[in-house]
C-alpha cells in the first residue's frame, strides 16, 4: 500500500514538473514533442531540477527493495529504466530551432518519438545522477542497514528463545517445587501420624510396665507368703515331732498300765478282803451296772480312739474314761467334765 502510494506521488511529481503531462515520466514519451512546451532553462545555463533530483533520491531505496523482492501480483506491469547519454546542450538547441527537425519530429513514429524524447537534457541529466547515485547507494547503506537490521532481529530472536526457554525452566522449576510441596506435605503428614503412634506406644509401654510392676509386687507377696507358709509348715512338723514322741511314749505308758492291770493281786492283799475298803457289789442296782457297762465300754472306744489317732484330745478322753471305770469299780463317782 505504501509502494503504490509513494508511486502515486512520483507520479504527481513528475506530470508537475514535466509540463502539465499526465502521463509519468518513466514512460519514456517526448515530452518536447507539444508545441507549446519549451525547454527549462536556469540563470547557470544547466537544465538539472532540485525537486526530481530530491523524488529521485527518496526512489532509490524503494526501487532497490523492489528489484529484490519478488513480483508483487498486485503490479501486474513493471516499469525499466532506460539510461541513455546526456545530449551536448548545441545539438538539444540546434533541433528545437531547425524547423526541419521539428517537422521531422512530426512524422517520427510513436516509439522513435519515444527515444527522441529520452534525449530531453534535463532527463538525461537527471538519469546519469540517478545512475551516480544508485551506483554509490545502492551496494553500500542499504544493504548495511539491512544487515544491521537482520542482526538485530536475529539478536532480539535469541533473546526471546533465551527468555522462553527461561521462562519454561522457570515453569519447570515452579511445577517441581509444588509437587515437592506436595510430598513434602504428605511426608510430614505421615510422620505426624507415625508420632501419634509412637506416643500412643509409649502410653501403652508405659501401662505394661505399670502392670508388670503390679504383678511383680503381687509375686514377690506370694513368694513371701509362700516362705513363710514354708517356715510355718516347718514349725508344725517340729511340733508335729515333738507330739509324736510324746504320744508314743504315752501309748507306752498306757501299755504299760494295762498289762499291770491284769495282773493278779494275789500275793498283794490277804485271802480275807476286808469288805471295810471295798464295797461289796451285790449292793450295786441295775441302774449302777449299766452305767459301770457304759464307762467300761467308753473306756475302751476311747483306749482304741487313742492308739489309732495318738493326739492329745484322745489320749486326755481315754484318761477321763478310765478315771470314771475306776471310780465305779472301787465305789466312787466321779462327775463328768
């Protein structure tokens, strides 16, 4: 859009500076060629145009970047330069004056008019300044420029895949870090976890040993009980002993006493009893005979109960009971305890 526009205006340019022709000045045509037009001319006696010269200048990038690219389809037509030989300035006068010439301007043809017209001295002037120019610009400031502006972009390029590359570092650095929040979250999770089941191990540790203590305390108690249970035990068979001894020389002693029992007296006491100390038993009722049978047999239940059990209790029955067996055989009661 910006090249067809700056067209435009060269266009406009150059009909203005070209007589009021509408028609460009690239298109080659004779522009000496009306009859009314006449040749510019300056105090110097030079026929150069500051303004076309300035138009020409500005134009040369444009038809330098235009001679680079490729074909706009938007131009189906391009325009070429035609740079011919400035015309000494007696020859351009000798034609314009000579009637002759002028007439066979006439009749030249529309392209040989063309060429005729590519030798108007303030054209051809201004094509060898074009051509000086385009030969010192052309290799040199804008291809410069244009190669200082390729490194620029490529310099700004790579500070911009530096700059991604950065920010995707930085990106990745940002998802690493959360996922490492988030582990780092979960793990302190689980170690509050593992710390509430150490402390509740420690808690039932603590109860164990607790218990433990209790059933030590209890065992060292039974143990006491059963030492002294032991040292009682002792105690008793000692007396156990000791009351064995005794019965058994008891039992002895009523051995003793019941052989001397049946002994006869005979030889002790007279032929004659002396009926003054022992009662004569034919006075004896019945009721004194049952109760004389009575304590004989207690007597002997309680000689037997003594020989089988041979403790005190027994031994002191069987004493009783031959105590009352006497006192009915030598006529004396004696009340029982």
């Amino acid at each position: 859009m910006f090249e067809q526009q700056h067209f435009v205006d060269l266009q406009d340019n150059g009909s203005s500076h070209g007589g009021g022709d509408p028609k460009s000045w690239l298109s080659g045509e004779d522009q000496s060629s009306s009859p009314n037009q006449k040749p510019p001319t300056s105090g110097n006696g030079s026929n150069f145009d500051k303004v076309l010269y300035k138009n020409l200048v500005e134009m040369v990038p444009l038809v330098e970047s235009l001679m680079d690219r490729r074909t706009n389809p938007s131009f189906t037509r391009r325009a070429s330069l035609i740079c011919t030989k400035t015309p000494s300035g007696d020859s351009f006068n000798k034609k314009i004056g000579d009637p002759k010439g002028r007439k066979a301007t006439q009749s030249i043809p529309g392209k040989k008019r063309r060429g005729l017209g590519d030798n108007d001295p303030s054209k051809n002037g201004c094509a060898d300044e074009f051509k000086m120019f385009s030969s010192r610009a052309s290799p040199g400031k804008g291809r410069e420029d244009l190669i200082i502006l390729q490194e620029q972009v490529e310099n700004l390029q790579k500070k911009l895949l530096e700059k991604e590359a950065l920010l995707k570092s930085t990106e990745t650095s940002l998802d690493q870090m959360n996922s490492m929040n988030v582990t780092l979250d979960e793990l302190r999770r689980q170690a509050a976890e593992k710390d509430s089941l150490i402390k509740s191990a420690h808690l039932q540790l603590s109860d164990a040993k607790i218990k433990l203590a209790d059933r030590q305390a209890s065992l060292e108690k039974l143990q006491w009980e059963a030492s002294m249970s032991d040292k009682k035990a002792e105690k008793l068979q000692e007396e156990i002993d000791s009351m064995e001894g005794e019965v058994s020389a008891f039992m002895l002693l009523l051995e003793g006493l019941s052989k001397n029992d049946s002994k006869p007296y005979a030889e002790d006491y007279d032929a004659t009893p002396y009926h003054s100390d022992i009662p004569y038993m034919g006075y004896m009722d019945e009721r004194e005979m049952q109760e004389m049978e009575e304590a004989r047999e207690a007597y002997i239940s309680a000689l037997a109960t003594a020989k089988e059990n041979q403790d005190e209790d027994s031994l002191a029955l069987a004493v009783k009971a031959r105590l009352r067996l006497q006192s009915f055989v030598l006529g004396t009661k004696i009340s029982s305890r």
